[in-house]
C-alpha cells in the first residue's frame, strides 16, 4: 500500500472502527497517532499495534476532540513527534438515539460537536501539514449519511453533513494535491451502540424497527472497515476523491 513510515493520525483509536483501523495501519509500517479519551484502553491498541510492528511505537495522545485546546494538541503532538503528516483519519464519533420530539438543543450540540465541529476543527489544523505532503484525509461516515433511517435524526444528520464535507472539500484540496474520502459503514460490530445507552435487545429492537438490514444478512467486524480506510489513504486509491464508500454487506 505503500504506506510505510507514514504519518497516520486516528482519532477515536482506543475501540472499534478507530482500534482496527489503527492496527491495519501498524500492519503496513506506518508511524501513527491514536486519539481518544480513555488512556487505558489507547495503550491496549498502541501495544497491539507494537506487536505488529515493532520499528514504530505509536504517539499516544489523550485528548476530547471536542475541546478546542485538545484538538490544538493533538496536531502539535504529532507534528513534534513525527515531524510530518501523510494521512487523517478522522473516525471518532457517537451514535444518539431519538427523534424531533425527544432530542433536545443540548444533545444535538453534543452530537454536532463530535460527529461535525471537531472534524472541521481538525482537519482544518491539518490541513497545512497536509499540503506539504500530498497527504489524504479519510472520514468515518455512516449509511446514515447516504439514506435516512428513522430513530436517529440528529445522528443522521451529522452524517450527511460529513459527506458533504467530504464532497466539498475534495475539490477545495484537489488542486493542492490532497484526496478526501469518506466511508459509509452499516452495522458493525463495535461498543458504538453501548455507549450510547442501548442494551443489546435495544439495539437490536432499533436495528429492527430502522430497517437497517445487510444483503450479506450479518452485521460487519471493524477490520472489515479498517481494510477500506487504509485503501482509501494509499497510493492504491490515486483517482479516487469525493467518494463516500459504503461498507454496508450490501443494500437490502
Ligand atoms: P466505538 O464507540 O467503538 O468507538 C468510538 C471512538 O470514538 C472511541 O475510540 C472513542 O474514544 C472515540 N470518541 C468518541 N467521542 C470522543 C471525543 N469526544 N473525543 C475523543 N474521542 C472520542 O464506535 P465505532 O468504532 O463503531 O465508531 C467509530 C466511527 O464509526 C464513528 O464515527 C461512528 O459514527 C462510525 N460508524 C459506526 C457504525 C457501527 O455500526 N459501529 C456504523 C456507521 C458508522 P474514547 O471513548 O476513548 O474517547
């Protein structure tokens, strides 16, 4: 993949999506960041990856994307560790059930400013680094982004939003040298549905009622969403920008 001693920052690394993702990155020779809040889990994947490979140690920074300083951080950690940037991942995110009538200003802001303002905040700060290295940016959308599902407005919303900054900001960087890509997972199996409160007959029960089905007829394994994002930040991917990706089993 060609991947070999670049500069990968991941936010979201220290489970699912952001974990795999990380991993297959270590597996390919990359030097990487990982972000998140929870240090202990953050230093279980660094060690994995370590195992994987054993030339590079992987940064690990503890940060919440959600605050401004701590997005500072995270690209001036990086920057003074590797001294450069090839590639973003921007893949930390929540998952919000409810609807117009049950989901308040309060908890769309804390949707939004995860899912929306930090990945703005970010990509932003990276942007410079970036362009000096003709790197490429990969966003962590949904399903959710491309169609809408009912029982998830908000979090939908901040999905679509990213693919359209995905969209747009492909051609702000194309003529800069940059790709930016977004994938579209469906349902994987990850601690997403968890943290967002739901017992595993409550999302299953959601699953349902959303319609959210795979032609495959089984949910996806983050390694399966990881194989993507790697491709999407390496060479291999060259003529590819703008493009959001489902990683879905399939529409059914
Ligand atoms: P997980 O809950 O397993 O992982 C989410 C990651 O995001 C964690 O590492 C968490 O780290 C990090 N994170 C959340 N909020 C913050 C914050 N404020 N600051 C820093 N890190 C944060 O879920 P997934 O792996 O499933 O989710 C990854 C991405 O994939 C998300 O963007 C999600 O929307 C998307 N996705 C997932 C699907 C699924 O079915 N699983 C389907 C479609 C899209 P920590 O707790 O350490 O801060």
């Amino acid at each position: 993949m060609h991947l070999n001693d670049k500069v990968v920052l991941i936010t979201g690394a220290s489970s699912g999506i952001g974990a795999a993702t990380a991993g297959r990155f270590a597996a390919e020779g990359s030097k990487i960041a990982i972000v998140g809040r929870n240090e202990v889990n953050l230093r279980k994947v660094a060690e994995k990856c370590e195992l994987m490979n054993a030339n590079h140690k992987p940064l690990v920074i503890v940060a919440d994307v959600t605050k401004d300083d701590d997005v500072k951080r995270i690209v001036n950690e990086t920057l003074a560790h590797f001294g450069a940037l090839d590639v973003l991942v921007n893949n930390a995110g929540i998952l919000a059930t409810g609807s117009i009538e049950n989901t308040s200003l309060e908890q769309f802001d804390s949707i939004f400013n995860t899912n929306v303002r930090s990945v703005y905040h970010l990509t932003m700060l990276a942007v410079p680094h970036l362009v000096q290295s003709k790197g490429t940016i990969v966003n962590v959308s949904s399903v959710a982004g491309l169609r809408a599902f009912p029982g998830i407005l908000a979090y939908t919303m901040s999905k679509a939003t990213i693919d359209q900054f995905t969209a747009a900001l492909a051609l702000e960087l194309a003529p800069k040298g940059i790709r930016v890509n977004a994938v579209n997972p469906g349902v994987i199996v990850t601690e997403i549905h968890r943290r967002a409160g739901m017992s595993e007959e409550a999302y299953v029960e959601f699953l349902e009622k959303a319609k959210v089905t795979h032609a495959l007829g089984r949910p996806g394994e983050p390694e399966e969403v990881a194989e993507s994002i790697v491709f999407l930040a390496s060479d291999k991917s060259s003529f590819i920008t703008g493009a959001c990706l489902p990683i879905d089993g399939g529409r059914h």
